[in-house]
C-alpha cells in the first residue's frame, strides 16, 4: 500500500509545495511510499485535450486513474480542495495555458459545428464537480476532533452579535421549484432505463440511454419551473428595494455545474432586465450569456460603439433598483459578478456568523435578503436565523459539536446528475422510460430545467449503518435529516425505518428544518449531535456547523470509508483560497491553515498501520496525533499579517513537534534514536528558521501563473528556509 497525496489548486496547492516534502521524508523514514495525482483544473483540462499538445505538454488522467484507485481495498487517499470551476474560471485556465503554449482550443459558448460541438463536451467533463463523485467511493464521516473543538472552546472567534431586530430573512420558491416539483420511485428490478423528450408536436428526442438501474435503488426526477423562477426573482428585487435590505443570491454554480449557472443567469437578467431588453440586439452581437456574469458582460461590452449607452442604463438600474451585495465593494464586484463568486454552503454560513449581514456596495455591513430559489435546502438557513432571533447570538466557547454522516457513494443523488440534467427547447414532457414502461414523467415549458438523480441500495444501506455505527461509538444522539414532503426523501425514510427496526434502533428522522432548530437546540446546551444526511445536505452542513462553532470549516476531519474497504481523507474547505493566493502575491504571506491537511495525515497513517500491521506507521499516527495537539495549544496557526508566521512557518511547527514527539517515544527505539538528534537540531535552530520564514515575506512574488504554477518558482517562495530544508532532507535520506 502506498499514500497517495492530490495536488490541486489556490491556496492548498500553494501550501502543498510546503508542507508534502515534510510529509515524504517523515514518512519515507519508516519505508511508507508517497505518490502524487494532480487533479488540479489545469491538470484535468490537459488530460483531456492530448490530441492538441506536444508529446511534452501531455499528461495522464489522473482522476481516472484515482477513479480506480478508490474502487481497490488498498486506496489510501489524501485529498486537498480543488477548484470544481464555473465557465468563466475555465475560460480563464484555457487562456493562461495557451499564454504558456498549450495549444487549446477556445471554449465554444454555442457550438456551430459537430467539431465545437465536441469540443465543449470535453470541457464540460471538467466542470463543476467533476472530481467528487468519482472519488467518493464511499460515504462521508465528518466531525471535529477533541483536541480542535477543545481548542476552539478555550479560543473562541470573534462573534459579531445577531440584532434580534434584523431585517435579514431567507427567500425561497414556494411552488415551481425542484423541491415542489419532485416525482420518486424505488426500482424493483434491475433494468436499463433512457430519458427521452417528447415535444407538444409528438416528435421524440432520446436525450440518455443506457441508465443502468438496481432492485431497491431509489431514481427521482423534477424541474423547476423558470416562468415562476423570474417572477420569484422579480419580487424579491422588488421586496429588497421596498425594505432596503441587500439582495443577495445564493446558488452552487460550480458543483450544480448544469442548472445553477442558469439560475443564476435568470436572476441577472431579471435585476437588470430593462438593459437586456433594450440591447437585446448588441447583446446578441456581442455574444453576452447572462448565466456568465455581469463581470463578462462589462468586459464584452468594452468593444460595443454602445458602450456608453449601454453603462449609462448599468449604472442607472444600479441606482434605482435593490442594493446588490457585494463580493468586493473596493472593486465595486458585485454579487451578480460572477457564478463562482458566491457559493452558497460558504456564503450562507459566512453571513450568518457575521450577525446575518453582507455588505453594501460602500463596505458597509447591511441586513439581507438572501435568496436561495429552490427551497430544498434553503429552509436550514432559515432555521438558523429563526434561532437567533429566539436564543441570541451563538457563543462558540460554549457549544456542542454537529458531526455529520453524508450520503454520497457512487454519485448519490444530486452531485451525481449533471449528465442527467436538461434544459427543455421547447414544451413538451420529459420522460424515464423502461421497456416501454414510463417510470416518472413530468410536463414542462420551454427553457425549464429537468434533472433526475439516483441512489443505489449498497449505498444507502452503508450510510444507513454508518450513522448507526457512529452514534453507538459516540454514545451520541443523532437525527437523519429527511422530509416526508419530499418525494425521494418519502422513500428514503421507509428504507431507514425498516433498517433501525432491523438492528434494534431508535434514531429521530426530522425535516431539514426542524432537524436544524433541534441540533441548534442541543449544541446551544454544550451536546453532540450526529447529522445524518444525504449529499447536497452534507456538503452545506459541514460547512454551516463547523463554521459557526469553529469560525471555519477547514479544521474538520473528513474520513469517506470506501464501500470496498479502502479510505479517502479530505482536508477542509478551500472558500477562501483566492484572496489568500492574492495576499501571496502581493505580500508573499500565505494564510492557508493546514490543519485539515494534518488532521487527514494522522487519519491516514492510523489507517494504513491498521490496513497492514504496520508497526512505525501507528507509531508515526500516534506522535503526529501528540503533536498536532500541541501545535493547536501553542496556537501555531498562520496569522492573517505579513511579517508575522505563515503557513510556511505552521509546517515548521507541527514538523518540530513531530519529532520532538518521535524522540520521546518509547515504542519504536530505532526511530526514538534518530530522532533525538533531528529534534535537536530543530529546536536549536527555531529562531532562526522563523526568521528565514518571515524575513522573506513583505515583497511581490511571481507564482508563474495562477491555475498553472511555475514549480520552481513556486518552490522557492514556499520553502525559503534553507536551515529547515537542510534538516527535512536529512530525515527522508535512507
């Protein structure tokens, strides 16, 4: 068995060149192999473009060789956030590798030719969550552990207070949505199934086939309705302007790579609909897509000879309509920007710690509207404002911990259904046909967005028992978060009730939103809660909870077991990686945490001395455990100044502690005795090893790029410590 450790992008991947040669040699010291997979945005869109590079520039396709890895008993699998990518970020990556002589063709917004055609199906395999679901192998185990809540406790963040006369709300579709509009049925053979679309006229379009379904897999299909999404989106406006609130949207535009860059486009061209309408011609011209974002379409309208016609009307709508949020008010970036900007199980969770308010285009702090379409999932934000105004601001030295257990093997449910997600060209019905037999159908209008997802038994049936397995290993409570009005959720919670029956069980099944009010409930009183959930659900969750009771959610330990007995460890959330990677290049000062990448080595290592018996591997997994709790009690984490300790500098912590923890071990002599000496000469050279750390930063640095970094420029600025590389390559010589 060997580790295998993801390079990816942004800040983590900065943080990568840093700390995995620290990683290599601890571990190559007790013959524990480390390879890397890059699946970083670049790295898939060259995998996937061969035929267009020189034999140097090709590369492997390393999520498809990961595809595979997961699937063996032996996957042992480090995994660091990646950038999931909106159109305009992967426009952006294109042009700066051809800027490097990468000869990619451009992306093709509307296909004119079989060749375009296929071109932009190419680029769509790299969209969105393009990377999860192939990896998640398995279901997801996510909690904080003590040393970290412990920490968080005794350090509590600084807590804006919640007026509890705040005009903040949560907005949401109460009819027209996916979550109105969902059908669900249990299969109860094993079949092959085809999407077709049959329009008004009669004439029929197979737009899947081959959809291979299995005996009790449960297969839900819905639309939403974008007649009523517009006329949502024009009384939300409205209502923000009447109550002077902020409009805010909250959508997934990378993950819901297919529906929410559309939803998000209709709330553009709805906010600044006189402009649409008034330049619908130039706007035409000039190929402007409101699913890409004002920040495209000011950029496109720079060529326009009504350029200032066209601004003139901008500004104006700016200035008698709702006031926008504002992702940068400084640079006058807007909410409606750009897709990615705004990712809801970030954003949501950011605004509510921050007293439930955003800010205004002149950086003031304003109450919102905060306007997720589909109510699905919006109904928890809800739930969390609604406790505020009841019970006051949270108070994280005091609070509980809500772990989660996420439904999501083999694309369970929604992350899984980009390639079963359509937009209707005309009206007509959708329809799931097998053998002839129609299993969900749905009638829709033109333009109106369809999706189906699926959930396989195996799969629910191993979240099912995980969630049962952690809440006896934790003797804590626990809820699965499902809503009988739900169609698929209807479904779901029999299947829970007969297998709780099955194993003597009795665990709460509540809606999201009652589930929400409940787990608040019981951390608010310094319990535990056991969220147990399904995809989508998950991945807000655990960034909502450990945001409020850690003030971030990258500290959490992320475990996914593999349903055919490897693991994978994820390392926390990557929300805010580009402003870090801009505070990098201007004052070569990286404020990434690394915390989530050690918490996922100490799992990881535990892992493999248990998978192989490996006697210095559970030694290695026990000092690092020793010493990351001590990294976290002498409060090591990078600091957000320059000039003062850095991520670079957090590595050198945690590796000191390391073998600090090594040498005093008394289990593993050979490695106690090496280590003294290594130990040693760390602590002697702290001073000095920091001082090469935090002299270097305060100057401009050249990365080489942004979604492709220069290796060895990049390793110069992440590792400018010739003391400490000195020692690091001395412990990794054999």
């Amino acid at each position: 068995m060997h580790i295998t450790y993801t390079l990816t992008d942004e800040s983590p991947a900065l943080a990568t060149y840093s700390f995995l040669p620290i990683v290599q040699a601890f571990l190559n010291r007790v013959n524990i192999s480390v390879k890397t997979s890059d699946i970083s945005l670049s790295g898939r869109i060259l995998a996937n473009f061969g035929e267009y590079l020189k034999d140097t520039q090709k590369c492997e396709d390393a999520l498809e060789i990961l595809g595979e890895l997961v699937k063996n008993p032996q996957a042992n699998l480090i995994k660091t956030p990646n950038i999931s990518a909106s159109i305009p970020q992967l426009k952006a990556a294109i042009k700066e590798l051809q800027t490097k002589g990468y000869m990619l063709p451009n992306y093709p917004d509307e296909p004119k030719n079989d060749e375009e055609a296929q071109i932009k199906a190419k680029y769509q395999k790299v969209l969105g969550s393009a990377v999860n679901p192939v990896l998640r192998q398995g279901n997801s185990d996510r909690r904080s552990t003590k040393a970290v809540k412990d920490y968080a406790k005794n350090n509590p963040y600084r807590v804006v207070e919640f007026n509890p006369n705040s005009k903040t709300r949560v907005s949401y579709m109460k009819e027209g949505d996916f979550f109105s509009n969902e059908k669900a049925v249990l299969i109860n053979e094993d079949c092959v199934a085809s999407i077709e679309f049959v329009g008004n006229n009669g004439k029929s379009e197979v737009l899947k086939e081959g959809l291979k379904l299995e005996k009790n897999e449960i297969l839900d299909a819905t639309f939403m309705d974008v007649a009523k999404l517009q006329e949502f989106y024009a009384k939300e406006i409205k209502a923000s302007k009447d109550d002077d609130v902020l409009f805010s949207l909250h959508l997934k535009a990378t993950m819901m790579k297919v529906s929410d860059p559309i939803l998000f486009g209709y709330a553009v061209s709805t906010f600044f609909k006189e402009l649409f309408v008034e330049f619908k011609d130039e706007f035409e011209k000039l190929g402007i897509n409101p699913n890409n974002g004002l920040s495209e379409l000011l950029s496109k309208v720079e060529t326009s000879s009504k350029k200032d016609e066209i601004l003139k009307k901008y500004n104006e709508i700016l200035t008698n309509s709702a006031d926008i949020s504002m992702v940068n008010s400084d640079k006058g970036i807007t909410n409606l920007h750009v897709p990615s900007d705004v990712i809801v199980d970030a954003s949501m969770p950011a605004m509510l710690k921050n007293g439930a308010r955003l800010w205004d285009k002149e950086g003031k702090e304003k109450d919102t509207n905060a306007v997720i379409p589909d109510q699905t999932y919006a109904t928890i934000y809800e739930a969390v404002i609604e406790d505020l105004r009841k019970n006051g601001t949270l108070n994280p030295a005091k609070l509980g911990s809500v772990s989660n257990v996420g439904l999501m093997a083999k694309k369970a449910q929604e992350y899984g259904s980009h390639d079963k997600t359509f937009v209707a060209k005309e009206d007509g019905t959708f329809k799931i046909i097998v053998n002839g037999k129609v299993l969900l159908e749905h009638k829709v209008k033109k333009g109106d967005i369809y999706r189906a997802n699926q959930a396989k038994f195996d799969a629910v049936l191993n979240w099912i028992d995980l969630g049962i397995e952690r809440a006896d290993l934790t003797s804590t409570e626990a809820i699965f978060w499902l809503d009988s009005k739900r169609a698929s959720n209807k479904i779901m919670i029999e299947l829970v009730q007969n297998r709780l029956k099955e194993k003597g069980k009795n665990i709460a099944i509540l809606a999201p939103y009652d589930a929400c009010l409940k787990s608040l409930e019981l951390i608010r009183g310094g319990k535990d809660v056991i969220s147990i959930t399904g995809n989508v659900l998950r991945d807000y969750l655990t960034d909502l909870f450990p945001i409020l009771e850690l003030g971030t959610s990258a500290k959490m330990l992320s475990v996914v077991p593999m349903l055919n007995g490897g693991a994978m460890f994820e390392t926390g959330a990557g929300g805010s990686a580009p402003k870090q990677v801009e505070q990098l290049v201007e004052e070569n000062h990286l404020r990434w945490d690394s915390l989530g990448e050690f918490l996922a080595l100490q799992a990881s290592l535990e892992f493999y001395a248990n998978k192989c018996n490996h006697h210095k591997a559970k030694v290695l997994a026990e000092c690092l455990d020793e010493a990351i709790g001590e990294w976290l009690e002498n409060n090591k984490a990078p600091s957000r100044k320059v000039k003062e300790d850095d991520n670079r500098t957090s590595h050198f912590y945690l590796a000191m502690y390391f073998a600090n923890h090594l040498a005093r071990q008394a289990n593993d002599m050979e490695l106690q005795s090496f280590f003294k000496d290594i130990a040693l000469e760390l602590s002697s050279n702290e001073e000095k090893i920091r001082a090469e750390f935090n002299d270097a930063q305060g100057v401009k640095v050249d990365l080489g790029g942004y979604y492709k970094f220069d290796d060895e420029k990049v390793n110069k600025i992440m590792r400018p410590s010739a003391t400490f590389n000195a020692i690091i390559e001395k412990i990794g010589q054999r």
